[in-house]
C-alpha cells in the first residue's frame, strides 16, 4: 500500500481518502478486524508523512448509529429507513473503542496530517475533539455533513470555532449545490436562530432545529479557504 502511494503521489494524488469501512468491515487473512492503529499500517502513515500527503479518515458516523434501535434513540426514523446505516455493538466495535484507535492513530504518526472529516467523526462531543487537536498539532477536521450535530450547540460550537480557527477546514458532503453552500454560509455567517437544515439539499438528520454561530471575519477567511491553503501546501514549500 506504502509503494502503492508512492506511485500514486507521483502521478499527481494530493492527498489519501480512508473510508469508515476501516475500522468497521474490513478484516485481516484470518478474519479479524483491524484496528485503526494496528502496527502493520504503519508504513502506509509513515509514507504519507513523508510524501506531505494529507490523510483524510472518516471511520465512525453519529454517536446514535452505535446505540440500540429503540425510542431513545434520536435518529430513529433514519435507521429505520437506512438499517444498513447502523452498527450496535456487538458485532461492531462500541463507538468509543474506534475513536480511542483514532487517537491512537493520530498521536503515533506526529509527522502525518490528518484530517478528522465530520468534526473528527464526533460532533456530538466537541469538548473530546478539543482535547485530541491540543495533544496533535498534525490533526486537523472539516465539518461536512454535521451542521445538524453543530447548530444544536451553538455556544460550545461558537466556542470551537474561534479556538480552533487555524485546524478547521470547510466541507458539506454534497455535490456543488449554491443552495446548500447558502445554507452553509447561513450556518455559519448570521446569528438567525432555530431554522431548518433539513430538505432536499442536505440529507434529513435528526428532529431539531440549528442556530446560527455568526463567526468573526477573520475566523470566516480561515475556515473557508486559508486551512485549506495551508493544508494542501504543506511541506511543498
């Protein structure tokens, strides 16, 4: 996989994709799971840090996906339709064993830049992300596809973003769509408060509304393009 990147970097990658199946699906030749920071990929990180490509890893979805399917649980009309969308433990790994591999992960390869899509792959606890960008300057996350988790949490998320203005990278999980970036820029632009971030532009999650973060200007630039500009430029100086 290392020398495949190799190749890969050669013709132009900028960056490798880890899908959440890692972590979840995929297994080793005798049938066990493999651990987000099992040794054996090591050099596969290892490559990526010196080839200055940035890893962007998703491998956990919402915090509800993990939990039992009954009336406590927030996204209940979504696995209902999506039953392949959710992963209770056992079979699965809980959600907590696969973002503690994920620390793990990041803290061993301080050399490699990786970047946590969906707020780190846990949106729900902002405070755990904080912890992880402070242990990691290598770690950095996009928020594609979590305004619903976000917008419910506007203080603690206000809070975030300002803190963590140089390690937070825009994204929406959707085709370019001009509706779905002004809500986006809705989202994070204005102080409106408690509007829907459901339809046909972004996928239903969840029963609430969001609120507005009205971010500073200079937080804005950085979270719209400047991280972005550092991230795809680093080491290439």
């Amino acid at each position: 996989a290392a020398q495949r990147l190799r190749a890969q970097a050669a013709r132009g990658a900028q960056g490798l994709k880890i899908w959440k199946p890692f972590g979840l699906h995929v297994t080793d030749q005798h049938g066990v799971r493999v651990a987000l920071d099992d040794p054996r990929l090591d050099p596969l990180w290892a490559t990526a840090g010196e080839l200055k490509l940035p890893v962007l890893i998703h491998v956990a979805d919402p915090v509800a996906f993990f939990d039992p399917l009954d009336n406590h649980n927030e996204r209940l009309e979504e696995l209902v339709g999506s039953p392949d969308w959710q992963f209770t433990s056992p079979p699965y790994p809980s959600f907590m064993q696969i973002m503690t591999e994920l620390a793990a992960l990041v803290s061993r390869h301080p050399q490699t830049l990786f970047i946590g899509a969906h707020v780190g792959c846990y949106a729900e606890n902002l405070a755990w992300v904080g912890a992880l960008l402070d242990r990691c300057p290598n770690f950095f996350v996009d928020f594609s596809a979590r305004i619903g988790e976000l917008g419910r949490q506007p203080y603690s998320t206000r809070r975030f973003f300002v803190q963590y203005a140089d390690r937070i990278l825009f994204g929406t999980d959707s085709s370019p769509n001009l509706d779905a970036y002004r809500l986006y820029y809705r989202f994070l632009e204005t102080d409106d408060e408690y509007f829907s971030y459901d339809g046909k532009i972004v996928p239903g999650q969840g029963r609430w509304y969001i609120y507005g973060l009205h971010l500073p200007d200079d937080v804005l630039e950085k979270v719209y393009f400047r991280n972005a500009e550092r991230v795809l430029t680093y080491g290439k100086s």
